[in-house]
C-alpha cells in the first residue's frame, strides 16, 4: 500500500512540477515588460539559488562531492541548465508559437535517445508508443487552435536554438540521474543552480548594476519570485524526485503536459475558446502519459 501511495504521489508530484512551468512563461511575460531578459533571468536564479541553498541547509543533506562528479555537476549545470536558460527564451522569440511547441514536444525522443545510446534505461514498444502518442497530442491541440499550424516568423536560428535547449535539458533530465542517485534533491539542485548562475552572472553583472530595482511594480517582482521559487527551483526538485522514482523517460513525457494546462487555463481565465480537436489533443497526450507510465510498461 505504501509503495503504491508513494508511486502515485511522484506521478502527482510531476504534474504540480508541469503546472508550475506551464504558468511560469505567463509571469515571465509580465515581468519583462519592465526587464530586460538577462538581468530577469539572473534575478530569477539567484533567487532559485538562495531558496534550494536554504533547503539544503534545514535538510543537512550536505555531501562531500567526489572529485568525478564535479565534472557531471559542471556538464549538467552548463550544457544541460543553462544552455536551455539561454537559447530557449530566444529560439521561443524568432518561431512561431505552434513550431516552437512541436520542437519543444521532442523532450522524450531525445531523452530516449540518449537513454538508447547510453543504454541508461529500458525502452519498451510501449513507452515509444506512448511518446508518440503525447507527440500526436501536441499537434492535435496545434491544429485546433486559431492559426493553425503557422511558419509565420519562424527563422532557422530560432528553430537551431530550440533544437539545442530541448537537446541540452534532455541530456540534463538523463544525467541528473547519475547524481540523485548519490546525493539529496537538495544538494544536487543547488550546486546545479550554482553552476548555472555564475555565467549568468558574468554575462549580465553590467546590465544587473544598472538595473532600476526600485522601480519595479509589485507584479514585476511578484513574477521574479514566483519563477524563481516555483518555475525554476521547486518544479525541478520534483523533476528530480520523477527521474529518481520512475527514470528519466517515464518522467520527460509530463513534459507534454503544459500545452493541456495552458489551453484550460485560457479557456477559464482568459475566455478564449475551446475547442473540439484542443480537448480531443489534451485527451491523447494524458493517454500517452498514462500509457508509458502504467505499472507494467516494463514487462
């Protein structure tokens, strides 16, 4: 009974973990009205930084760090983190919104992939099956809304970039394995969010020095904390808690699973319609999840 209370609580836990990033762009949207992209984003993981550092600190979890893993915390933390944090906002603003969802939707494939060629995981015919499932949801909901599958100011750059940001949180979502294995959510979130931010730093610290703190609305500040505690530190420490309970591809698949938030939410906030083919794409995605998660979708 415990086990199967425990086995439910992660999959729930990786639903809050998509519901946190599926809101998360609408808050960013606010709070770039009055900042700039890379002095949001520092801020954003700064704030990430302090709250899984103070995690970590209740925790005690703290765990002398092997001289190899330095090296998979530096790979995960720079060609996994912040290379999404840098060409996924990017890539988003040079393609279509539709484009931008199929590109983001390869998440699974290319955890998969590297799961094949690492031979890290299992695949089944099944899991495959529900990976393209979840594919086949997202261009459902595509073709339902308004506009339709649309190339409209998509631009190779833009499509590269996102290529390279879903390839490197792949290679993330994999290798993060290899350390929560070893060392506490909390300890592996932090030195991850460590390695992210001091680029970061670097890259802004000019714009960050020059940045009108005071001057920034309630809302502007409400959508840095927000992001930075929920879209970026919380959601991955349950990523993790997926990857570590279930594996790294059973868990990429909720990746798929914001687009069917996003509609709802515009639907019930926003007033925007609903229609037949979004409802019928959201229902073939969550069956796509809950086909590669079945209890048995190993045998």
């Amino acid at each position: 009974m415990n086990r199967i209370s425990s086995h439910l609580k992660t999959h729930l836990l990786l639903v809050l973990a998509v519901i946190f990033w599926g809101v998360t762009p609408a808050f960013m949207k606010v709070s770039l009205l009055e900042i700039d992209a890379f002095p949001f984003s520092t801020m954003r993981l700064f704030t990430a930084l302090i709250l899984s550092g103070l995690l970590l600190i209740i925790s005690r979890s703290w765990k002398r760090v092997e001289k190899k893993d330095w090296i998979l915390f530096t790979i995960i933390g720079l060609f996994g983190f912040f290379v999404f944090q840098i060409c996924f906002p990017i890539g988003v603003k040079y393609t279509s919104a539709s484009i931008s969802a199929l590109i983001m939707a390869t998440l699974p494939i290319n955890v998969l992939l590297i799961n094949l060629i690492s031979k890290s995981e299992k695949i089944t015919i099944r899991t495959l099956f529900g990976i393209s499932l979840s594919i086949v949801g997202i261009a459902v909901i595509i073709l339902g809304t308004k506009g339709g599958l649309s190339l409209e100011g998509t631009y190779v750059r833009g499509v590269l970039l996102l290529i390279i940001a879903e390839i490197g949180f792949a290679l993330y979502t994999v290798k993060a394995k290899d350390l929560i294995s070893r060392y506490s959510l909390y300890q592996v979130m932090f030195l991850v969010i460590l390695f992210s931010f001091i680029p970061f730093l670097f890259i802004s610290a000019k714009d960050v020095l020059h940045v009108p703190f005071h001057s920034f609305s309630a809302i502007a500040w409400i959508g840095i904390i927000f992001t930075g505690i929920f879209g970026t530190c919380i959601a991955n420490i349950l990523w993790y808690r997926g990857i570590k309970q279930i594996g790294s591809t059973k868990t990429s698949i909720y990746a798929n699973l914001p687009p069917v938030f996003g509609i709802f939410v515009s639907y019930l906030f926003l007033n925007e319609s609903l229609t037949i083919l979004q409802i019928a794409g959201g229902l073939v995605i969550m069956a796509g999840v809950v086909l590669v998660n079945r209890k048995n979708a190993q045998r």
